[in-house]
C-alpha cells in the first residue's frame, strides 16, 4: 500500500512537471498599412482591429518556440514596408539562433525546394545591423527590429504575388520568453507586414478591397491573461496534497 501511495504521489508530481510549459499569447491589433484605391477610411485596414496572433512557448531546452497565426483571410507577404520580411521581432542576444522555420496554410505545411511551392525556403536572422543607429532594420510606422523571418528567396514571397500562407512556425535558440518578449523604442514586440484579406464575417471588421499589403504590429507589453497557467498550478496542488493525504491514511 505503501508503494501504491508513493506511486500517486510521483504521478501527480509528473504530470504538473510536464505540463505546466509556460506560453504566452498576443494579438495583432495595430494596423500601418496605407489607403488604397476607393476606400475613404484613412486606412488600409478598413474597419479591421484584430489580425491574428502570437504565442511563444518555452520548450524547455532553453529556447522558445514561435506559432505566428493570421485571421482567416489575411496572408503573410514581403514588402519594403515591412523590411522584406514576413515577420519581425527583436533579439540582440549572443548565440541566439532561428530554426526548423515551417510555414503553413489553414494547418498544412507548405513545401520548400526546387519545384515546390517556396523554391528557396526559410530563413531567420537575429542580431540585425548591429552597428545601426539604432541597430535593427526598420518596418514603416513601428520602428526598428533586430530579428526576423522571411523567404531566402526574395522573389519567392514579394508583394501580394507570395503564395497563400498565414501560419509561421520556428524555434530561437539560447532565449527565453521574457528576453524575446522586449519591446523596442516605439514600444512595439512584434510586426507581421501582411495582405488584408479578411472578411466583416470574422467579427474583427473588414478590410479594403484591393488587397491592401504592409505591417500590423503588436504594441501591447503584456501577454493575453487567461487562466491556464494560474488553473493548471491549482489542479497540480489540489492533486499534490490528495496523493499526500492518500498515503498518511496508508502507512
């Protein structure tokens, strides 16, 4: 009986070790693409507030990994607006890396390589223009970043002629989620430049028509609070002190 209560215990135990991964999500909601064609808003977006989200999780092997997700309708692109990258983010840390880059369509992963659909593949940088003033390349309207992901291939994603993908995948290497979560001088964490597509259906309003492409940034310092992590520590203590009180009435 004793063993069966020990058992209990550790499993408890385990379960809340593997999984209480912290993640911490964000929303697009600043919009810095320009007016185009008929539409007489001021703005490229139209009535657009919500563009999509960004979660990072700590895997647990001293990096984090990134799932950038677009609202339905909208698709990465590459334009000068957004520093011919498809996303933007800020990391100036030694060692600091971007891997295993997936991109995807409504969840299925796009092919790289010659003949497919991204010849050129993925690529991410960190560290960028060090020696700027400030460091970091420039995306219009959001100020400087000195990380990204974008198309090796430059000819393989620009404008709005870049194949349909609205999901970003990868991992940095040596960081954590706080280091990676640090707003730069404008006070802005990440930009994705995009092709507004989505529809007043989604319940984020509407873009213009047209296609308008540029960056939409997130601006907020603070990640989407739920409760998650604050519930995932009350059940794991809850089953703690059950495993506990199990094996006093045992031995």
């Amino acid at each position: 009986m004793k063993s069966v209560a020990r058992l209990a215990f550790l499993a408890a135990v385990g379960l809340c070790a593997n999984s209480a991964a912290q993640a911490d999500s964000f929303n697009f909601t600043s919009c810095h693409i320009d007016a185009i064609g008929s539409d007489v808003s001021g703005s490229g977006c139209n009535t657009a507030t919500s563009f999509g989200t960004v979660t990072l999780t700590d895997n647990g092997s001293g990096g984090v990994k990134f799932d950038v997700v677009l609202n339905s309708g909208d698709r990465f692109v590459e334009t000068g607006s957004g520093a011919g990258a498809l996303f933007l983010f800020n990391d100036t840390l030694t060692g600091s890396t971007v891997t295993d880059i997936t991109a995807t369509l409504d969840g299925v992963t796009q092919t790289t390589g010659p003949g497919n659909t991204f010849p050129g593949g993925f690529s991410g940088s960190t560290n960028l223009n060090p020696g700027g003033t400030p460091p970091g390349v420039h995306a219009d309207g959001t100020g400087f970043f000195t990380a990204s992901v974008q198309c090796t291939v430059a000819s393989d994603c620009n404008g709005g002629s870049t194949p349909n993908i609205n999901d970003l995948h990868f991992t940095v290497t040596n960081a954590t989620l706080t280091q990676l979560e640090t707003a730069n001088a404008n006070g802005n964490l990440f930009v994705a430049d995009i092709l507004c597509g989505q529809s007043a259906d989604l319940g984020f309003g509407t873009c213009t028509s047209g296609g308008p492409t540029g960056p939409v940034d997130v601006s907020t310092p603070a990640p989407i609070v739920g409760a998650g992590l604050p519930g995932l520590i009350a059940a794991c203590g809850g089953l703690i002190v059950l495993a506990r009180r199990r094996r006093q009435l045992v031995v």
